[in-house]
C-alpha cells in the first residue's frame, strides 16, 4: 500500500504539477490557465497531504495513548489530556494547510 501511494506521488509530483513552470508566457491567456491550473492542483495537494498526515498522526496518538490506559488503567488521567493537547496541534496543521489552499484558491 505505502508502494502505491508513493507512485502516486511521485507521478503528480512528476509530471502533473510542473505544467505551469513550463508554461510559454508568449501563449497569452494559456499561460494564465496553467498557472490557474498550478494552483489549483496546489490548493488540492496542500489540503489533502494534509488531511492524509493529520488522520495518520490523529490514529497513531489515538492508538499509543488506547494502549497506554489499556496496560494501565491507573494512568489514564495522565494520559488523557497530553493526548487531547497533541490531538488539537495535529488538527491545527491540517487547519493551517486548509487555509494556504484558501489562499492559493483564491489566486485563480
């Protein structure tokens, strides 16, 4: 699965998002669509790596703090609220990506 997901990258990173650095200016207003284009696919990319990493950084505290009060069940109020506090700055990044693809969608 993590194969899959890295030719995926790797061909978007490849040969989808360089269409606007090799846009030729003298092509008026094509050269306005693929920088529309760039970032468009920018905007997308920003927000969904983002909503990839955040789910899986979310699952993986989520989990290691589970296993934590599942081997000891005392610690489960020192555990709880590290976790909460690492579960909102995980969310905060994931927010901040959504607003740079604001920001680039608002570009177009």
């Amino acid at each position: 699965m993590k194969k899959l997901i890295a030719r995926i990258s790797v061909f978007f990173i490849a040969f989808i998002a360089p269409m606007s650095v090799f846009a030729q200016e003298s092509m008026g207003e094509m050269s306005d669509a693929y920088k529309a284009l760039g970032l468009a696919l920018g905007a997308g990319f920003a927000i969904g790596f983002a909503a990839f990493g955040g789910a899986i950084g979310q699952s993986r505290a989520a989990s290691a703090a589970l296993e934590g009060i599942g081997r000891n069940p005392g610690a489960a109020d020192k555990l709880f609220t590290p976790m909460i506090i690492a579960l909102a700055l995980i969310e905060s990044l994931v927010i901040y990506a959504l607003l740079i693809a604001f920001m680039l969608y608002g570009k177009i």
